[in-house]
C-alpha cells in the first residue's frame, strides 16, 4: 500500500458557534487536500442539546468528508465512563439506531476518551462501523489499567466472537503532527493525525495545525479515512482484540 495520510477532528461542541464557525471553514478549505473527516458526538437527550441544529451540522459536514460517531459515556463534558459495564455497548447502539433513523449513514466510531471494551468492539463489528479509537501512542492523561485499545498500524481486529473490525488507530496528535512536520525522521506509512474542535479556539493551535497538514502533504499521500478503510480491508493483517486492548477492554470477548 502507497504511504499516506489522513485526518480527522472529535467534535466535541457541535452546537457551539465559535467551535463550528473554525471547523465548518477549516473543513471546506481542505488544508493539504485534506478531506477532514468529522467524529461527532450526538446530541444529549439529558442535556436537551437542540437535535434539529445538530442533524443540520451533521449533515453539513457530511457534505465535505467522512462522517463519524463519536460517544462520550459520561455526558457531554465527560469522554470516558467511570467504570466498565455493558451500558457503554448498548449506549453506542441506540446512538447508531436514532443516527440511520435521521437519514444519517456514519461509517467511522470513535470511543469518547479513548475508551474501548471488548462488548462496544462487537457492537461496532454488528454496525458495520471502521474503528477509530486505537492509539499508537499512549495518551498521558490516562491511569494505568485504563481500557483502551494501542497500535501500531491499520489492522483487522479479530474479536472473540469470530467477528472483524477494521481498526485505523490515531498516530499524531496536533503537537505532535507539528513535531514530526519538523522532524527528518521517517514516518509511519500511514499517518493519521486527530485534533479537536475546541483547538481551533487558539489562534497559534490553527496555524500549528495548517502547518502540520502542509508539511505532511508533501511527505505523505493525503487521502481519507473512508477510502483509506477500504483499502485497509483489502489488504490490513489479523490481530486478536485481545492483543490490542489494555485495562480491562477484553472483557465480553
């Protein structure tokens, strides 16, 4: 496969103006030739987020790039749960259900936080759904034992069930997409760098990452999660979801 790279935002305010303003017009401008695909967090029922306003957006950033689902297990505020359970699965199932019932046909997931368990890796397999929530680095913010999926490279996750899920794990955060813009050293084939839309809040985190995604351009084919989960289905090797997870992610598998 021809080295290349993608990349992606967790929208964690879409309803915020200021944070959609950024991303709607970074989106549009395809920094790179970029097509940044949208990870978006589903309107909170319990925080009577405006569902209206929300398919608006989501439908928006359809238009532009991949779209994603994105689940914080907490509330809207809160990304990851404070204990495992079988609720996190189920949670990412009725979001999927209420999503195709709006006419939206998300293909991409990314587990709020990081985190993973081996009940939401089926669910997601049963969606159909690529996986996004592996990291190949480990986020520092995160206790040991914390559930949470590391690799290396695009794979396919063989779950205990027998089913499959595509896993394309992040590789740069924005500063570090930034360093490694700098940096001479080699990268990895494929490189897919995150960022979050309250970053682009920051003036110098928006120019840190127009100058992130120009360098890559030029060292890495641009291209898109979608297009890139195809291709990885073709081609990608097997790895136990057991080998993956971390914490206790591998329950329920």
């Amino acid at each position: 496969m021809e080295p290349c790279a993608v990349v992606s935002c967790h929208v964690e305010r879409p309803l915020d103006d200021a944070c959609w303003a950024r991303f709607s017009a970074l989106q549009a401008r395809a920094p790179g030739g970029f097509r940044i695909a949208t990870l978006m967090r589903p309107p909170d029922a319990e925080a009577d987020e405006d569902e209206g306003r929300w398919l608006e957006r989501a439908r928006e950033a359809a238009s532009r790039g991949p779209l994603g689902h994105h689940t914080h297990f907490g509330s809207p505020e809160t990304a990851r749960p404070s204990a495992p359970g079988p609720e996190h699965a189920d949670r990412v199932r009725r979001e999927a259900a209420w999503l195709r019932d709006h006419g939206l046909a998300p293909r991409l997931f990314c587990g709020g936080g990081w985190y993973m368990d081996g009940p939401i890796a089926q669910a997601l397999a049963e969606l159909d759904y690529t996986d996004c929530t592996a990291t190949a680095f480990r986020p520092s913010y995160l206790a040991d034992g914390a559930p949470r999926l590391q690799l290396g490279a695009p794979a396919w996750l063989v779950l205990g069930s027998g089913l499959r899920l595509v896993e394309l794990p992040a590789t740069h955060s924005l500063g570090m997409a930034l360093r490694a813009a700098l940096d001479p050293a080699p990268l990895p084939e494929v490189v897919h760098v995150y960022f979050h839309d309250t970053d682009l809040l920051s003036t110098s985190r928006r120019l840190a990452l127009g100058v992130a995604l120009g360098v890559l351009a030029r060292r890495r084919r641009p291209t898109d999660l979608e297009r890139l989960a195809e291709a990885i289905s073709v081609s990608a090797t097997e790895v136990p979801f057991s080998d993956a997870a971390e914490g206790e992610s591998h329950e329920g598998q």
